[in-house]
C-alpha cells in the first residue's frame, strides 16, 4: 500500500511539473504528463510499476476524461455544424483510415491490428488548433468554425468506429464459420440499438429531466449521482462489447444539456484534470518501451507520421473544396484537423490492452501524437498568414 500511494504521489508531482513546462512552451499539458510517466517508468528512473492499482485508477481517469470531453461538447452548436462538418469529419477519416489500414499491411499480416492502425490515425485534438485560431482571431471565421465542427463529429464517428472495431475483433478472434457470422451480426444489432438509445437520450432526456429542474440543486449528492450514472452508462457500453470511453461520452453529452452542468463540469474537471486524468497520461508514458526502439519501429512511426498528415489535409481538404470552399480555406481546415491527441491515445491503449495491437504500434502512436501536436500550430500559423493567403 505505501508504494502505491508514493507512486500516485510520484505521478502528481512530475505530471504538473511537465504540464507547467509544457504550458511555458504553448504546447498541451498531455504531453508533459506522458514525458512525466516516461522519466518515471522503467526506461529512466523505474520508480513507478504499472502495476493493477495504477492501471485501476488509469481505466476510471479515462472514463472521467471522456464524460467531461462530453459535458464541454456543445450540443446546440454541434446541431448546428451542418452538413459542411459532416462532409469534413467523413473526409478526414476516411482517407486516414484507408491509408492507415494500407499501410500497415508492409509491416504486419494480421487484418484486426492494421485496421486498428487505420482506425487510430482517424483521431483528432483541436485542443491546441482552438489556441492556436484564438491567437490568430480566426476562430469565428468560416473555416475556423467548420474545423470546430468537424471535429465534434469526427470525435463521435471516431468513438463509434472504435467500439465497432473492438467489437467485431474480439467476436471474430474467438468465432469461426457459421457461429461467427452469428455473432458479428449479434455485436451489430448491440452497437445500433446502444447508438439509437444515445441518440434518444442526448435529444430527448434532458428535456424531460428540464420539466423538474427546480427540484435539482447543484451539491454534493447530484454530483455523486453523475458521477455514477457515467460510470453505469460505460459499464454498460463495456457490456456489449462496446468501449467504454463511447458510454462516458454519451453520458457527458446527456448532462451537457442538464441544469447545473457548469457546477457538474467544474467539478468533474478538478477531479479529472487535477488527479485521475494525470495518473492516466503518466501510465501511458510508464507503459512506453523506448528499448523497443528499432529501424522497424522508426520506419513504423515515419510512415504514420507521414500519413497522420496528408491524411487529415487531403481527406478534410478535398472534402472542403467539395462544398465550393476556397483553397485557402480548405488549407486552412486540413491543417486544422492535424493534430492527434487524447482520443489516438486512448484508442492506442485500449487496442493494447486488449491485444489487438503490439507494442511495436503503441510507441510509434505516442511518438506520432507528440510531432503533430507540434508542428499544427506552425503549419497553421503558415496556413493563415498573408503571404499564403496572397499566393492562393
């Protein structure tokens, strides 16, 4: 017990020291956490396990990360991107996924694990993209607007491809012939009847709840039930064979339309961000086996670097000048959409886990999340600038 509560201690202190550093250098907190729990595994220090009680804590702060991704989610404006997001968010994944998928067959034989590559370079973070058109006063514009709203979009046909994805994976590994036909149309009738019922409860639950929303006080007792109600709703996803990341967002979209949901997402957000979140990032980087490095692995990573690229500029690009947008725009909107983060890591940990993919995939996603979180804001910076603009 000591050891375990010096390495959440540990894990604390070095994830907010990287994520103070990371904020000075105008780069995303995750990746001072995920350096933190790389220093603190095996590779340089081995002063933390990933160990079952880490792993607990980790499994709950994604489940956390998730519900608060929801409750931030804007409903009304998500119904409001319109069809150009839809078209967008389809184009950028897409070609990433098909790419991807391709791609993956020059290294490894197994069609689960490259489709879950595939489905892995679909992921996309505007966290720093936001900060970055913020900084610019372009988030308001038309192509700042779409890149907001594709990627709300993106986000959810990421998690539902995902959870399709493992679904289908696990049923076909342990079924053959007849039997296993059987149970992929089992695993499909279960992910449709969960997206029909999300579908019911994000439009239509927080209209009924609304009727007897002077019944609710914001406090201790409605935070807890919440709290519990997201967990339920990811066991349940989990249940039927879908992530549980999927439910917990589901649930955070529900609450998002809830009276109180600034007490609920203030709170949600210190007990995620300021502790179980933390331990999450910090036990991928503890999990990352730099010794695996190898030419295989470097050329692994450039490849899904290459394609972590032009998949999201072509794929949202073209699908951008599809709806008669400018070039600049449709620039614009791809480099946008660059950036991987939270959801590429998430969904690499899981495939991990559950032994769809090997660790010879996991460290190249990381290493893949780190360089497009860095060079986006550049290159958007370049996609905005007069000179381009002139040019285009």
């Amino acid at each position: 017990m000591e050891k375990v509560l010096l390495s959440i201690v540990l894990i604390l202190i070095f994830t907010k020291i990287g994520g103070i550093i990371s904020r000075k250098l105008k780069m995303p907190e995750v990746l001072g956490a995920l350096i933190a729990g790389v220093i603190l595994g095996p590779i340089v220090l081995n002063v933390v396990q990933y160990d079952d009680n880490i792993k607990l804590l980790a499994n709950i702060g994604v489940i956390m990360l998730m519900f608060l991704a929801g409750l931030e989610t804007n409903v009304e404006e998500f119904k409001k991107a319109g069809l150009s997001s839809l078209v967008i968010a389809v184009g950028g994944i897409i070609l990433p996924l098909i790419l991807g998928t391709l791609s993956a067959y020059l290294f490894f034989d197994n069609f689960w694990e490259n489709i879950f590559i595939g489905v892995i370079l679909t992921a996309t973070s505007v966290s720093i993209t936001v900060e970055t058109l913020k900084e610019l006063g372009k988030l308001n514009t038309r192509s700042g607007i779409n890149i907001l709203g594709a990627a709300v979009i993106d986000d959810i046909l990421g998690l539902i491809l995902i959870s399709v994805v493992l679904a289908v994976a696990q049923t076909s590994g342990s079924s053959a012939g007849t039997s296993g036909t059987l149970s992929i149309i089992h695993v499909f009738i279960k992910i449709v009847l969960f997206c029909l019922f999300a579908i019911i409860g994000v439009l239509y639950l927080p209209k009924f709840i609304n009727k007897f929303k002077n019944h609710i006080k914001p406090g201790g007792e409605f935070f807890t039930i919440s709290l519990a109600f997201a967990i339920l709703i990811a066991y349940i996803a989990e249940s039927l064979g879908i992530a549980a990341i999927t439910g917990a967002y589901i649930c955070g979209l529900i609450f998002s339309s809830f009276p109180h949901k600034e007490y609920l997402e203030r709170n949600v957000k210190a007990i995620s961000s300021g502790f179980l979140s933390l331990i999450f990032f910090a036990s991928v980087g503890i999990q990352a086996n730099l010794k695996g490095i190898d030419l295989n692995v470097i050329l692994i990573t450039l490849i899904m670097f290459i394609i972590a690229v032009v998949g999201k500029l072509i794929g949202c690009g073209c699908a951008a000048r599809f709806l008669k947008m400018s070039r600049r725009e449709s620039l614009q909107i791809g480099t946008g959409m660059i950036s991987r983060g939270e959801v590429a890591i998430i969904t690499a940990n899981i495939g991990l886990q559950k032994g769809i993919i090997s660790e010879e995939i996991f460290l190249p996603t990381l290493i893949v999340v780190i360089l497009t979180t860095i060079i986006t804001p550049v290159l958007l910076k370049l996609a905005y600038s007069h000179k381009i603009e002139m040019n285009m």
